[in-house]
C-alpha cells in the first residue's frame, strides 16, 4: 500500500490510503473501479497517474449524450469494402466464368463472402483497442453518467468479462485485462447492474494536511507559508453553504495565480483580486466578498 | 473468520447498504488479498467493494466501526486472580469462567449464546432487555445464581469469600451483556426502525405531522423527488420502428457513392416535460402547504423547466426564491411574500394566466395544489378553461377527501371540470404516487 502511496507520488499524484487501496484492488481483482465525487477532485487525473505508474499506455473514452457502440467499440471500414468490392469485381467476374451453373458460383463466392467482414476491414475504437493491446492498458471511461442508459448496459459485458461479441467475427477477448477506470459526476444515478461490476471509489474534498500535500506536489515553486495559508483559507471557504465549493484544481490554480502575482502572504485586497479563480458563480463571489478578513483571521 | 464477515455482510444489509451475493464473493476474495491483520487496510478493501454510493460509503464506515469495536471486557485493569485451586468440582462453566477470569471463553460463550437466541434477529430497541435476559439464561445464569445461594448457604469463610466473588464478576456481566446486546441492536436494528418509520410518516397525513417529525419528512420528501426526476428527466428517443428516414439515409449513403449502407429509420424525440405549478399557502391548507412548497422545491432542484407559483389572495412567482435560496428560507418567505391570507382563486388564476400565459403550451403540464376553496369570491371558470385548452393537461391535487368537495365555499367539483385528474392527496405516499403517474401518463407521450 505505501509503495502504491509513494508510487503515485512520483508521479505527481498525492493518493489517500483509500485511493491507493481501490487501486490496489483493481489490479489484484481485476475489476473496474468507478471513481465519484464533485468536479475538479482529481479523478481523471487519477487515471492519467495510474497509467503513468503502471507503465501501460492510457485509452481515453469521452462519454456524451449519443454515443453509440459504433462510436466506442469498431466500425466497419464501409469505404474500404466498396472499394475492395470494385475493384475485385473483374477478378471475380473472371473467377466465376468458368463456372458450370450457379450453384458451384455460388458456393465459390459463399468462399470469399466473409472476407469483407474481417479483420482488416474493422476500424478499432477505443474500446476494442484496449481489449487489443498485448500488455493490457488502463482505459478511462470519462463521464460515464452523460451517455445514455443503453450505452451503459452496453459496457457491461466488456466490464465483467473483458469481451466483447461482434456478430460478424465472434467474440474479441483481452489478451491482458485492462484496468478501467470510469468517473462520474453523479449527473444521473447509475444503473445498480453497472456499480456492482464496479469497485466503487468515492474521492472526497481532501483535508487539510493532504490538500497541502498536493498543492506542494503540483505547484513546487511555492513557499511553505504561503501554501498553508491558501490552503486554510480554502478550507474554511468550504464551510461555507456556497453553490459550488472550490475544489482541488482550484486550490492548485489559485496557487499558480498567486505565484504569477509574486504574492508572499495572504491579505484582504489580494484575495478579493483572485477571488473568480476560486468561485465560479457570480452569487457566490458576493456571498463571500464582505466575510474575507473573518476568514483570513480565523485560520491565522 | 469466514463466518465474521458473512454476519459483518448482514449487518451492513441492516443499515441500508445493498450487498448483493456476487459483491460478498468479491467481498471474500478482497478480505483474502488484505488479510485479517491490518485493520485500515481491511476497511478500505471492503469499503471500495462494497459501498457503491457516497451515502453508502458513511454508513459503511459508521456499520464497520460499531461491528469491530471490541466490548471492554470483564474485571479489566484489576489483578489476575488467583482462584484455580479454590474453584470447586461440579462448577457450572460460566462460574468456572467467571472465577478464572478467562475473557476469550466468556466473549465465545456470549457469542454462542447470543446466536442460539437468536441477538441477532433484533428488530426493535425495545427487545433489547428480554434478549439481554435470554443470552445470559442460555449461559447458564441460573445455575450460576442457584451456585451462589448454595455457597452462601454453606456458611464457610471460604465459600463466603467465593460467592461475594462470584456475584461482583456477575455484575459486571450483566453490564457486558447488555452491552453487547446494546451493539447489536444498534447493527442490525436501527436501520429497520428508521424504515419503519419512513413507512409511517409517507401515510401519515400531512395536515397532522408532528413537529419533531419534520426532519424526517423532509428528507423523505427530498428522497423521493429526486427518484421521480432520474426517472423522468432524461430526454428520449422512440425509434418508429418500419419508416424509413428518406432523407437522412440518403445524406449517409454519399461517403459511398451513393449507395445506401446505413439505413436510417426515423426516430422521434421525447420531449422533456415543462411543469407550471400553483401551490395553495392560504390560510385553510397552511399545514400541508409547507410540505407541498417543501416538494415544490426538492422538485425545482431536479427538474429543468419548472414554474412556481404560490397564491393565496394572489399568484406571485417564486422561481427566484426556490432557485436562490436555502430551502428553510424559501418556505419561509415565500409564506411570507402570500402566505397566511384568505384566498382568491379568481383573482390568482387571473395572475397566473398574465404571467405564464405566453409560455403556456401543449407541452406544459399544469399542477394545481390546493383545496378549491374561494371564501364565495367569483371562481372565475372562464379562466380555468383558458389554462384547459391551452395546457396539457391540468392536473388537481386536494388536500381534502373527495366527501368535503363542494361544501361550504368549496368550488371544487366546478373546477374540477376544467382538470384532467382532480385527485385527494394528503399523504407523501399519494402525492408520490400521483405525481409519478402524471410524469408517466400526462408526459411523455
């Protein structure tokens, strides 16, 4: 487990105990982990480090309202099979002239039917890709809450038992299982039939001590005391009943702001000036711009 | 330690974490990988296979904290005692257990008891001490007590001393017991009480929920609103299944050469429902009004294209109110902004119909929440029609059983000619099942 924490870590990633266990699982297992939580949390990220640890090469899967098996899995290459088809037609024509009746044409042409519905007509997406690399690979299923319900239970049999079915060839196995990660921003609740295939990972907005941890791991250039500063204020920003609290990469971005300002501490004026990197909603901003000093004082 | 984990799997099934056969078995293969020794590690494991929610990762935690604590154990901190040689032949076990001090049998014997008797069916905290009474008397509490009486009885320094032992480590066992028991109830009991109750409270009627109940409903208010809107908000698509798309096949077919390979069938769309809702928080239906505002607005947060309205003597948007503010807040002033006074249909109708009027459509369903009581003010039926033909569909949830309509100053079976379903609801469980019904029938058609 602490090798994993470390592993991580060198990679630029800052894991809690539960982070590096779920993954742990994963590979051990052998099963998907579904990763939760608010935006900006750190959870594609997660997959990025994951590869970037194991060493495998990352298949990325944007899910959007729409997408289709054709669109995730294989297509057949149609220009290339109209193509062949014309070209071939000559070569067939000749193939077939000498051909005493129709029934010995047709048992020649049942012969090279299927050619068409191979391999090398088949264009690879991302998903069949994945089940295809020789070493495994980590697969990251983006956003998996925005595709449709029916894509959803697509994924399923991919998910339990790496394979997929293609009528016209047979069923594709994984060579190497590879470890898939889904993220989801809870948009819509999904099916119980997908999250029991699932480990289930649910990534909270870190604590303090971890928070600074982070910031240290992704914005090196930063001075100690100005990093716990910032990172108490954003601590304290999230006891706050706002819309949407900042999270992770806000904190990181705000730390890169303050270091482009060569700020070295924390006062009223300068965190009003940042603040819209902080907060994205006008109605929040407002919300918080009088109580600045208050919780500047208070983490002091 | 097969046997741990499968009861540690029932419990989490008591508080509310599904764990279905195929999750135990991963359940076993991740407690195989971790081992039993490292505690964090074995909770973390279980936690990523088990809790699928973030609801149910904090109850997973809270369930594996109570199930492993480990029950402070008898005559700590005091010195070994040195009783082999005093205990005498014929000693009942738990006496014998008792004398020796020896905690790992007692805690075996409990368990075994307690699983004779059945601990850990509790159901209910009141079952606690009659469960409490049978573990200890499964142990073998009477002979234990017919043990001291004999002792006492005998009269000797010696057996004196012995009994004034025994009956100190039986205190303290019953303190344990019902300690334990106590542990159980709270695994396995709490959560089928909280269900119970939830039970109660969606039949209770909303004009009679005690104040303390609130909290409760409220969250069950906000639990049920959001099932509602997964189920329904999402867009759809109908494939007509046998028409040809012409047009879109013919675009499709001009990467090769014109010749049609996808073949698309047309489809329709299924559009999101637009909701207009005029919720009565006048003086007659006040009580129920705050639940009605209170699902108005877990619905608000749920579903996109909804329209508020709150009258009483007047209709006023409460769009702003539901969208900005905190939902105690939002009762409140929107209770404030109308609430409280005689009512006037015609007049908030007459409201409604300028305000929403243009954005009233054949895709906007019309839910109007209230009693249909006008205090003899002119009900104005023309406008109702104008809401008819142009929504819809209307639909009319009263508060009041269908016997008191259109008694006293109650115009409700006037208006109710005007709705597609004019309905009683007065308990969360109608209100859920009537609003399912109008997403499932009056919408997505």
């Amino acid at each position: 487990m602490e090798s994993i924490i470390a592993g991580l870590a060198g990679v630029g990633y800052i894991a809690s105990r539960r982070i590096a266990t779920a993954l742990f699982m994963a590979t051990h297992l052998q099963k998907p982990v579904l990763v939760e939580g608010v935006a900006g949390v750190g959870k594609t990220e997660l997959a990025l480090c994951a590869a970037a640890l194991l060493g495998l090469p990352l298949i990325r899967l944007q899910c959007y309202e729409g997408l289709d098996e054709s669109k995730a899995l294989y297509e057949w290459k149609y220009g290339k099979q109209l193509l062949y088809t014309q070209i071939l037609k000559d070569h067939m024509g000749a193939a077939l002239t000498d051909a005493p009746d129709m029934a010995t044409a047709m048992e020649r042409l049942h012969g090279t039917g299927d050619l068409f519905f191979s391999e090398p007509f088949l264009e690879p997406r991302p998903l069949l890709n994945a089940l295809r690399e020789p070493d495994g690979a980590v697969l990251l299923i983006d956003e998996i809450d925005k595709s449709d319900e029916a894509f959803e239970a697509f994924l399923l049999e991919m998910l339990s038992a790496f394979q997929v079915s293609i009528p016209e060839i047979g069923v594709i196995k994984a060579t190497t299982p590879p470890v898939v990660f889904l993220t989801s921003n809870n948009v819509r609740d999904l099916g119980d039939a997908l999250k029991r295939r699932c480990l289930h990972l649910h990534i909270p907005l870190p604590d303090q001590g971890l928070e600074e941890k982070i910031v240290a791991a992704r914005v090196p250039g930063i001075e100690a005391r100005l990093r716990t500063e910032l990172v108490r204020f954003v601590q304290a920003l999230r006891t706050l009943d706002l819309r949407k609290l900042p999270s992770i990469s806000e904190t990181v971005d705000w730390a890169r702001a303050l270091i482009l300002l060569h700020a070295a501490a924390l006062d009223v004026e300068l965190v009003r000036e940042t603040l819209n990197v902080l907060l994205k909603f006008e109605a929040d901003v407002a919300a918080v711009e009088p109580k600045i000093g208050e919780l500047l004082s208070h983490g002091a | 330690m097969q046997h741990t984990l499968e009861s540690f799997l029932r419990a989490l099934r008591a508080h509310d974490v599904r764990v279905s056969p195929a999750e135990a078995i991963d359940a076993h293969r991740a407690a195989a990988e971790t081992g039993y020794a490292d505690r964090d590690l074995l909770r973390d494991a279980l936690c990523v296979t088990l809790a699928k929610s973030a609801e149910e990762v904090d109850r997973f935690d809270a369930c594996f904290d109570t199930f492993f604590a480990r029950p402070p154990s008898v005559g700590a901190g005091r010195p070994p005692p040195q009783t082999q040689g005093e205990t005498p032949p014929g000693t009942p076990d738990l006496a014998g257990q008792l004398l020796a001090g020896d905690e790992a049998a007692l805690a075996q014997a409990m368990e075994a008891s307690a699983a004779r008797v059945g601990v850990g069916d509790i159901r209910l905290t009141s079952q606690r001490n009659l469960l409490t009474r049978r573990m200890l008397d499964d142990m073998g509490l009477r002979e234990l007590e017919a043990m001291i009486q004999a002792l006492r009885a005998a009269g000797g320094p010696r057996d004196a001393a012995v009994a004034e032992r025994l009956a100190e480590r039986r205190a303290v066992l019953f303190v344990q017991a019902a300690a334990f028991v106590e542990r159980q109830s709270k695994l396995y009991a709490s959560e089928s009480a909280r269900r119970m109750r939830d039970a109660l409270l969606a039949q209770q009627k909303l004009t009679a929920v005690e104040p303390e109940d609130f909290r409760a409903m409220e969250a069950l208010v906000r639990r049920m609103a959001k099932r509602l809107a997964t189920k329904y908000a999402r867009k759809r698509h109908r494939a007509h299944k046998g028409k040809l798309d012409v047009r879109k096949t013919i675009r499709r077919s001009m990467g090769h050469g014109g010749i049609p390979f996808e073949v698309v069938w047309k489809s329709e769309t299924l559009h999101k429902p637009k909701i207009a809702v005029l919720c009565d928080v006048s003086r007659s239906v006040a009580s129920a009004a705050q639940f009605l505002l209170l699902f108005l607005y877990s619905l608000n947060e749920v579903v996109e294209r909804l329209d508020a309205y709150a009258f009483s003597d007047r209709a006023v948007s409460v769009n702003d109110l539901l969208d900005d503010e905190k939902v105690d807040d939002a009762i409140t002033l929107v209770m404030a902004r109308v609430g409280f006074r005689p009512t006037d249909y015609g007049r908030s109708l007459a409201n409604f119909l300028d305000a929403q009027g243009p954005k009233l459509d054949r895709r906007t369903t019309v839910i109007i929440l209230g009693d249909g009581r006008s205090n003899f003010a002119n009900p104005r039926l023309d406008l109702m029609r104008a809401i008819n033909d142009r929504a819809r569909s209307v639909i009319w949830l009263n508060p009041e059983p269908e016997t008191y309509w259109n008694q006293g100053d109650s115009k409700m079976d006037a208006y109710a000619r005007f709705c597609t379903v004019a309905k009683t609801c007065n308990t969360l469980a109608q209100l859920e099942r009537i609003i399912e019904d109008v997403l499932r029938t009056y919408m997505s058609q």
